[in-house]
C-alpha cells in the first residue's frame, strides 16, 4: 500500500502501541497461567492443608495435648467427634 500524505495518523500509532501491549500481556499471561496449571497446586488445596500443618506443629511443640489434637483434627476433617464424659460436683 502506499501512504498518501504524511503518512499513518496519530491514531494508527496509538492502536499499534495499545495493540502490542495488550497482545504481550496476554502471552505473558497465558506463560504463567499454564506453568502454574502443570506445576503448582490449587488454592483450595493449600487452605486444606494449612490448617492441619498448623495443628501438627503445634502438637509437635507440646501446646496442644493429643486429646486436643485429635478433637481438632476430627472437626477440621468433619468427622463428628466423641462427646466427652462430664464429671458431676
């Protein structure tokens, strides 16, 4: 094509600049989006698994006794646990 002129407006220019970065962005975008489907884990999965991290830590330094551990473990789990004996005064 031959510009007739002073060549492409201003407008060309901008469309071309908004149009290279909107297309980088996406590639960018895209890299990441499918190096964390094939390598990381899903969110849901983390929020799993750090309530359960956080218990075993705090039994392995001894704030939690094992009754404890293992009433909070059955309620994060869902599993009903055993009610407790109460003692009568």
């Amino acid at each position: 094509m031959w510009y007739w002129g002073s060549g492409p407006h201003w407008w060309g220019w901008l469309l071309g600049f908004f149009g290279m970065v909107v297309f980088w962005g996406l590639l960018i975008w895209a890299i990441f989006a499918i190096a964390h489907a094939l390598l990381g884990r899903s969110t849901s999965e983390r929020r799993e698994e750090d309530p359960k991290r956080i218990l075993d830590q705090r039994l392995a330094r001894g704030e939690i006794t094992p009754e404890e551990y293992q009433r909070t473990r059955d309620a994060i789990d869902g599993r009903p646990s055993e009610p407790r004996a109460r003692s009568e005064a």
